[in-house]
C-alpha cells in the first residue's frame, strides 16, 4: 500500500485551507471551475507549507501542452536574492493556468496560429 501522509490530498487541503478556499478548489476540482488568485495564493501558502514541513525544497509541475505530449518543467521553493540569499518563494500564480503552449521553455514551445 502506499504512504499518503506524502501526498497533498483532500484531506490535508481540508485541514489547511480555509472553508471558503476548500469549497473552491472542490468546485474547480468537480466542476472544472476556475480559481480565483486569492484562492490559488492560500492553496500555494498552505502547498509550501506542507511541503517545507515534509523537508521538500523542489516541485515539478507536470502539465500537458496543446502539442499533443507532456511536459514537466522542475522548480524550487527557494530562489536567490541579488545579495546572494536564499529566499522562499511559491504564490498563487504558480497554480493560476497559464502558458497553453508551454512558450516559457527555451524551445519556445509550440504554438498554434
């Protein structure tokens, strides 16, 4: 069987999230009804917690591209400041939808016009 104290579950988005935040995602997840940025930042804040807490410093983000593939595209919850810093970083935005096209990797993905 497999261990889901390490996945970020319903159970954990319900002892973690806001009632108000919780009934959002659900309905996103059910209906497929977007997620408003206030809701995303309090799913990331709640994300990076929860994962910081298990000792994670890196998240992929899989997604499938209108190429007709898959794609991940590899991250961390950290970053460097311009003084050499290690700052923690994960918002909201890193949840909103965005780039269909996969446009941000260095091939410049595909896209259709």
């Amino acid at each position: 069987s497999s261990d889901l104290s390490n996945t970020f579950n319903d159970e954990v988005m319900r002892s973690l999230l806001s009632p108000e935040a919780y009934l959002k995602i659900t309905n996103a997840i059910e209906d497929g009804k977007k997620i408003d940025r206030e809701a995303a930042d309090e799913v990331a804040a709640a994300m990076k917690s929860w994962a910081l807490s298990k000792g994670v410093t890196h998240y992929t983000h899989w997604f499938q591209p209108l190429t007709g593939t898959t794609a991940e595209k590899h991250d961390a919850f950290f970053d460097i400041t311009s003084k050499g810093k290690a700052v923690e970083k994960f918002k909201g935005s890193a949840l909103v939808q965005q780039e269909p096209d996969a446009s941000s990797f260095p091939n410049g993905g595909i896209r259709s016009t």
